[in-house]
C-alpha cells in the first residue's frame, strides 16, 4: 500500500514531535503494509510554519536513512485552500507537490469551501497540476451538502479520505458523509493523515477493509495501491468511479 497524507517529518508541525516518533511512526505503518509514505506536512496554514522545501528535503533525507527504505518516505505537502494556491505552486515554488510530480495535496478550511474555489483550482488544472482535497468528510460546508463536492470532482478534482473517517474516529457525522461519498465514487484516495503514536495511528489495512465492505475489493484496493502509485509516478490515475451526485436523504441533515 501507499499513504498519500501523513504527518511524520520530524519537528515540521503538529506531527511528529521528534525523529524518534518519525521513525516508530514508519515502522508501525510497514508493519501494517504500508510501502511508501508521503510526507505531507502543512504549508501555508496560518498556524503552522511553513517551512522551505529544501529543509524539507533535508529532514526527510535524515529519515530516510535511517529507515533503509522500509518504508520509503517522499516529498510532498498539505496547502491550506486559498485564492493564492496557484501562487505558492506555479510561481514562489513553496509548497511542494507529491513527489515533484503534477499531484499537489490542497486543504480546505474547515467550516466551509471557500466561494470561488473553483477558478484557482482551474487555474492548477490548466498548467496540468492535478488537486488533491484532503479530507472532504471532514469539511463542515461538505458534510452538510456533500452535492457541492461532486461539483468539483466534475471539473477534474480528486478527493482522498482518512482512515480515522470510516473507523469513527471523528464521530457519527464525518463517517456517514465518508460513507456517502464513497458510494457516489467521490473518493480515489485512502490515507491514514497520521499525526503520531498516540492517538492519530498511521496504517491503512483496517479502513480499507472497512471500505472494501462499502464498494468491493477493486475499488478499495485502487484507493490504497494503483491511484496512489500513479500519483507518485506523475500518471494519470487508472481507477477514477463515474462520480453520481449524492441523492438528499434525511441522514444529511445530521
């Protein structure tokens, strides 16, 4: 498996709070099946430093070696969603994508899909960067009104879902619009978003075994293997579900 989302870059941000915890947090992920790991630390966030990507790079470099590429872990970020994405990508070069590649992993706030998100996003698109949405479910404005994230999946966005979504770590709601948007084949990504070795675990085998429950083996699978190995690759991605738009049911109305 491949975690496309992953906080374990030591000392970056509310992560890993050392290299130590860097490491355990590998270890552990390996342990569950997990082959490479992105490094996806917050840029542009207003709470969390933004770091330049060569250090970065440095401090991935470090956890690198002392892994042994079990697991290997690469280059990437989480951006906070502002009207200035195409700025910190295109042109300053201060959030990197996924593996240097044309996938960039981009954050909304989380209350509420900021209006005229999908100009900036467009703007990603047309230079052939292809946005990555953490964590739809866990988006206020999306768990109320899941129908405004199949719009923008239909302009060419990707959504990637936590593994603490389906398990019910973050309660009833952001489960059952997890749920929702799976089933409309909203998602094309499984991730753990893992923070540390406490109470934000990395590993992927368990959700997708609960997702497999939800849409089959093959699309969960896809999630956690062949679309992320496209992404790292700079490939178009080989799984993409017919996304239908999420039909209102009183279980929207949480």
């Amino acid at each position: 498996m491949i975690d496309i989302h992953s906080h374990v870059l030591p000392e970056t941000d509310d992560g890993s709070h050392s290299l130590e915890e860097s490491i355990e947090m590998c270890r552990l992920s390996a342990a569950d099946g997990v082959q490479t790991i992105v490094a996806t630390p917050h840029a542009h966030d207003g709470l969390h430093t933004t770091h330049a990507p060569d250090t970065l790079r440095s401090r991935l470099e470090q956890l690198n070696s002392k892994l042994g590429g079990k697991p290997r872990v690469v280059i990437g970020c989480e951006l906070r969603f502002t009207h200035d994405v195409f700025k910190h990508i295109c042109i300053d070069r201060s959030a990197p994508t996924i593996n240097d590649g044309p996938y960039v992993l981009v954050e909304f706030p989380h209350m509420v899909v900021p209006p005229g998100s999908e100009r900036p996003l467009f703007e990603l698109l047309n230079q052939n960067i292809k946005p990555i949405i953490a964590h739809p479910e866990r988006n206020q404005q999306l768990m109320s009104d899941p129908q405004r994230f199949y719009e923008l999946v239909e302009i060419g966005v990707l959504g990637q879902l936590d593994t603490g979504s389906l398990t019910g770590q973050f309660g009833k709601q952001v489960r059952q619009t997890a749920e929702i948007l799976l089933e409309n084949g909203l998602v094309h990504f499984l991730a753990s978003d893992c923070h540390n070795t406490r109470n934000r675990l990395p590993g992927l085998s368990k959700a997708m075994s609960l997702a497999a429950e939800l849409v089959g083996e093959e699309y969960a699978q896809a999630m956690t293997l062949e679309n992320p190995a496209a992404v790292l690759e700079g490939n178009p991605i080989p799984f993409r579900p017919e996304g239908t738009p999420p039909r209102k049911k009183r279980r929207w109305l949480f």
